[in-house]
C-alpha cells in the first residue's frame, strides 16, 4: 500500500436480537393502541403522542433482516463503513444503515486450460482447482470492485507465473531435489497456494487449498515429447537390464571358478562373456547353437 492508502478492515457492527426487538416494538403497538383510545378529543393536542409512537415504531420496522448461516452483513452509513454482523437469525440495527450481504462460504473454481512455456520454453497446457473463502468482509466488499473477478484474474496470473518457474519434466532424472510440474506435484500445489494467497490477501480472501488439475505438454510438440518420455523409459530399463547381467555374468564365472567344473582361458571367457550377455540383454528369445564335436 502506498503512504497515505488506508486498508479497511473487518469489524464488528452494532444489532441486537431480532426477537427481542420484536417484544419491545409490540409492547410500543400496545402502548400506542392505549394512547389512541384514550383519546376522547379529536382536536386535541393530545395526538402528537400518538402519532409521534406511530411513526416510531413504523420506522423501527426497517431495522429488522436475516443473517443466513455463513453469511455476514456489511453494514454501511452515508457511505461510510460501520462494522459487519456475522450472527445468524433474525437481527435489528438502525433503519438508517444500508445491509450488503456478502458470502462467507467455501468456494472452488477451475481454471481454464490456459497454454504458457515452462522454464525450459516448453509449451504446455494447465490449469488449477482453487479452494477459497471470504474472512474480511470489509476487504472483499470495500478493496476491490468485484472479489470474485478478482480470485478468478489473479489464481490465473499466479498459475502462469508458476508455470514459468518450473520445467515440465525434471532435468535429471536422478536428482530428487530438482522440483518440477511433472514430478513434485505436492511442492508445486503448495508453492501455488503460498502465490495465490500473496495476491488476494488485499481483498479479504483465504486460499484453503490450490492443486493442478491439468498438465500436459501444448498439442504441437506433444508427439515429439512423448517420443522422448518412451525413448528416456526404454534407456532407464535397458540400463537396469544390463547392470543385472553383468552381475549375473559375474556370479557365473565364480561359481564355475569354484566349483572347477571347466578351465577357460582369457579368449573363452570372453567368449562366453559376449553370449551370456546376447542372451540376458536380448529383447527376443536367443537360440543356441550347440557344438558336439568337441568342449569348444
């Protein structure tokens, strides 16, 4: 806020029971049916009284209203704001205040899918869920015009802001601390809610909870991205692949070894070698070729 602005914050405004309201004016009606039949002069300046009570009561009518359950009422005066009453059920308060009632309940929207690059300049599609609700009545109804347009700009313009921070996919595979949309959804979601809330809290409003509803790379790249997620796939298994037959390679040479079942020379071993590892890193059924005419 610049020196000068004044934030208008959320107080409490003045009513009473609306039933208890409604036993005094009753008791007024009484009263004011008495003073008219004891009028026995028709002229008489005994009917200021009367009229006066009559006018009265008819002008304390306007006070009562209806507060609903999660609802408050903004209470206005000449323009000036003079508190909010958040009490359910039926209430009064001065005739002359102006009552606004404003929502207090939890409420949700989704984004739409909105298409911004990512850190890498990746084009992708995205959108949010966000939970919010009105706690400062004052700030919702008095700071800026519409709070609803307001939630529905700003959870959007937090949403690209994100979106550009963070890459689609992590940049390497192996390092969990690299945060990205794809992969560290709870960080994201949480880091959203933490954006979002810095730009509504000037108008009253509490995010509950943000999540990403939608994320996927923009139509124009998505085949190539997808080729590349398939191609990063098939290299982390054959990887896997591999480091176990060189293991299972490993083993068999030593229990060989062990158990002196056959003496190979350096050129046999690595023979043997090449074809137990044809046989384990094939992606097809091996057919063996069996020598009887000699060990070799």
């Amino acid at each position: 806020m610049e020196k000068g602005e004044m934030m208008i914050n959320e107080k409490q405004g003045f009513s009473i029971s609306g039933y208890v309201m409604a036993l005094v004016l009753l008791g007024a009606v009484i009263l004011e049916l008495w003073l008219i039949s004891s009028l026995h002069q028709p002229e008489s300046t005994g009917e200021i009284l009367p009229i006066g009570l009559g006018v009265l009561i008819v002008f304390c009518f306007a006070g009562f209203f209806m507060v609903q359950p999660n609802q408050g009422k903004v209470l206005t005066l000449f323009g000036s704001y003079v508190g909010t009453v958040r009490k359910n059920g039926l209430r009064w308060t001065v005739p002359f205040f102006i009552r606004k009632a404003i929502s207090l309940r939890v409420r949700n929207f989704e984004s739409a899918k909105i298409k911004v690059n990512d850190n890498l300049g990746n084009p992708i599609e995205i959108a949010t869920v966000v939970v919010w609700s009105v706690t400062d009545t004052a700030e919702a109804m008095f700071e800026v015009d519409d709070y609803e347009s307001y939630v529905t700009i700003q959870s959007e313009s937090a949403l690209r802001n994100l979106a550009s921070s963070y890459a689609y996919d992590p940049r390497d595979e192996e390092d969990s601390s690299n945060i990205s949309l794809r992969s560290h959804p709870a960080e994201v979601s949480q880091n959203l809610r933490a954006e979002i809330q810095e730009r509504l809290g000037k108008a009253g409003v509490t995010v509950h909870e943000s999540r990403i509803s939608h994320l996927a790379y923009a139509q124009e790249i998505a085949s190539a991205m997808l080729q590349r997620q398939q191609a990063t796939a098939i290299i982390a298994a054959r990887n896997k692949i591999v480091e176990g037959a060189v293991g299972m390679v490993e083993m068999a040479l030593e229990r060989l070894k062990e158990k002196n079942v056959i003496e190979l020379d350096e050129e046999r071993k690595a023979t043997m070698v090449s074809n137990l590892l044809v046989v384990l890193c094939a992606d097809k059924s091996t057919q063996p070729v069996i020598n009887a005419g000699s060990i070799y």
